[in-house]
C-alpha cells in the first residue's frame, strides 16, 4: 500500500484521535526511517523520544527475537528472570530502591500517584491525598493522570475529574510554598517540561522544593518519563539537579521502542504497597522486560550518555546561532538531546517543510521546535538536521 492508501483506509477505520502528519511509515535503521514510497527522513522526534538508541538497535532486536522464541508472557504470579534484572540496572543507576513495571507512562504515573495517597494514607492518615502539580505539566491521558496535568486544554469535556490536585505555576517556589496545606501529600514535577515547551527546572527551584517537602513531610515524584534514560544527558535528568526525589516514573524510551513503562521508589515509600495492592498484568512481561533490559545495558554500556551530551552541546550551539540569523527565533532550551526552539510564530508550518525536505520533528505548545534525536546520533547528522532546518525557516 501506498501513502495515500494508507492514509484513507486509516481515515475510514482509525478512532480520530492524532492530528497525523500525511505518511506511513515502514522501516527505521538507526536515526533514519522509510516512508511506504520509499523515502528516505532523519528522525528528530524518535517516536517522541523512545528510539533513544535509534531504530533496529541491532541488541535490542536480538533480545526479542530470542525472548520471542522462548516465552512471550506469562504473567506477575511467576518471577522471570529479565524483569529482576532489569529492576536492579534501574535501582543501581538511580536513588530508588524498589521497581514496579507497567506498559506506559500514564500508567506509571497512575503507578506514583496510588503509591503516593498509599504512603500517606498509612503514615499520616486519611486526610492527607492531594498532590500538587506544575502549570503547563503533562502527566499522561488517563483521567487521574489528564487531572495530574496542568493544562485544562486535556481536561476540557471530561469532567468529573477525580479529586486532589493541585497546580501551581513551575519554577516558582513561593507559589508552591503557599499551596501546600493540611491535605497535601505529594509535589509531582517533570525535570524538564517536556509537551510544556522543553522548560528546564531551575537548580535553586530544585534545591528549594526538595527542602519544602522535608519539612512539611511530602513525597517528591519525578516524572521522568520522558527526560529520563539518557534523553537529558544523564541516566536521569534529576542527576544533574543533585535533588533526589522519592517516587520516579519511566517509560518512553525504556524498551528501545517497546512499550514498558516503571515507577521505581525508595524502599520506606514502596513498603506501603502490599500484594494485591497495585498490579498490571502486561507489566515487564518476559518481552517488554527483555527489550528494556537490552535496551538499559546498551546506554550504559556504549558511551551513549556521553555521547548525548557532547553532540547535544554541539547541537545546542547550533541552534543558539539561529537566534541572530532569524527574527522569529527567540530562544533556546534545554539539556543533553532535549531542545526547544521558541518561535515568536506558529511552528507547524516549519514542521511541515522539514518534513518535505526530508526531517522528522515537532512542535510542543503551538511555538516550540522541540528536537529529540536517538541518543546516537552524530555530528554529521546534526548538521544535516539543522541545514534543512535553516532552509525550512527561510
Ligand atoms: C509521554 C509522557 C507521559 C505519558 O506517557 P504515555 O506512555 O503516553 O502514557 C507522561 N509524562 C511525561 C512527562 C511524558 O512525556
């Protein structure tokens, strides 16, 4: 099947949920990926920062070729072996003590959200659930996490929403000083707003919040579900912070392109879930646990942290240069392969000429070019990118 024909059978059968770019696409190998025409595109958005490792990772493909002929799934009433390990590169490589695994970043943050009203629930008592969230945050789509989400455009029509959140503007401490009263739990934050427009925390926010929620006795959840697993330039973004945090959730580029999702705790937060009290019966199954284990031991293994920072400041720079060359360039965010480009205009028009001109990337907000390239990706590759970029702008 063709583009076209693809696109209107899909027009025909598919729930109308995505605003879909007109192509279909076949075949990935490393940043670059195939059309069903047989063109060729460099990826700058990798599934929205899941093919960190890029396309076809030759490991983590051989990892699910041989879990596949060995078994798919068998369910969280057995051990398997890939889940446990896989749970200890994640406890070794972060603050967390504790692993739960689950299919989607939604849902490990619906994951953080029980485990956090548990918690509280159990060591303050019953009046203490709500959990306070950041303006322009995203969280997921389910109606908890849509609700976590400080972005009413999410919520609109889907009322009622459930009870006890909060949001407070990011980066402001004194607003999320002020919030914090008789019934809070919890602070949730991303390290980096990624759908809010790639806004970086502020270290003195960071340090700030963290002393706020020892004191007052909150739990800190970190949604690093898509800063985390190198996309920042470290394993997780809050490692440049020195901030650590009680709850984190993981997802997006976990299983090398295989869904799996995870929110890990320390080990005094995950005592309060007890069997029977969270599960999932996808969860790390032998597959997805197989492709993630794969997948971690090859970005901490390869030097590709490193290489997401180096190649991320060399990109960085780049695109500052951008802001002097075009008038409607204002301003460049962002860590290790994370970018934004703020425009002073509409960026989809930009997106749509990359996309002609063979490059994959999108827009966050209405005004930010975000760029989320595999974690491999070169220098020569950079540049390929931002010339196309530039002649896109023109
Ligand atoms: C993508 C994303 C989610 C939701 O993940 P899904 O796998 O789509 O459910 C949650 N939080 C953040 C920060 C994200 O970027």
């Amino acid at each position: 099947m063709n583009n076209q024909e693809i696109l209107a059978m899909g027009q025909q059968y598919v729930m109308n949920t995505y605003g879909r770019l007109p192509m279909a696409l076949v075949k990935g190998e490393g940043a670059w990926v195939w059309d069903a025409e047989g063109r060729q595109y460099l990826d700058f958005v990798s599934g929205i920062a899941v093919n960190s490792l890029g396309h076809a990772h030759p490991r983590v493909v051989e990892a699910i070729t041989k879990q596949a002929h060995a078994l798919l799934h068998c369910s969280n009433l057995y051990w398997i072996e890939p889940q446990v390990k896989l749970a200890k590169i994640l406890v070794e490589n972060s603050c967390a003590d504790k692993a739960f695994f689950c299919n989607s970043g939604a849902e490990a943050n619906e994951g953080a959200i029980k485990l956090a009203r548990k918690y509280a629930y159990q060591n303050h008592g019953p009046e203490k659930y709500e959990i306070i969230t950041a303006v322009n945050s995203f969280h997921g789509r389910t109606l908890a996490t849509i609700t976590a989400t400080g972005q009413t455009k999410y919520q609109k029509g889907f009322a009622p929403l459930p009870e006890g959140f909060t949001y407070v503007p990011f980066n402001d401490l004194e607003a999320l000083t002020k919030a914090v009263g008789p019934h809070t739990c919890a602070v949730m934050l991303e390290p980096v707003q990624g759908e809010g427009g790639v806004v970086p925390a502020d270290p003195a926010y960071l340090t700030g919040v963290k002393r706020l929620c020892e004191e007052k006795g909150l739990l800190l959840i970190f949604d690093e579900v898509q800063t985390g697993l190198g996309r920042a330039g470290k394993f997780l973004a809050y490692q440049h912070y020195g901030v650590e945090p009680d709850i984190i959730t993981l997802a997006k580029s976990l299983g090398g392109g295989f869904p799996i999702g995870a929110m890990l705790a320390k080990d005094h937060v995950a005592k309060a879930f007890q069997p029977g009290d969270h599960a999932s019966t996808f969860g790390g199954n032998p597959l997805a646990s197989s492709a993630a284990l794969a997948a971690m031991e090859t970005l901490l293994q390869g030097g590709v942290l490193e290489n997401a920072q180096v190649v991320g400041e060399y990109f960085k720079d780049k695109l500052t240069e951008l802001i002097g060359q075009f008038s409607f360039v204002k301003e460049v965010r962002g860590m290790g392969l994370i970018l934004g480009l703020e425009l002073t205009i509409e960026g989809k028009d930009i997106v749509a000429r990359c996309l002609e001109q063979g490059l994959l990337i999108n827009c966050t907000n209405v005004n930010v070019l975000r760029f989320l390239p595999p974690l491999i990706i070169n220098r020569d590759e950079v540049d390929q990118a931002l010339e196309i970029l530039k002649k896109a702008m023109a």
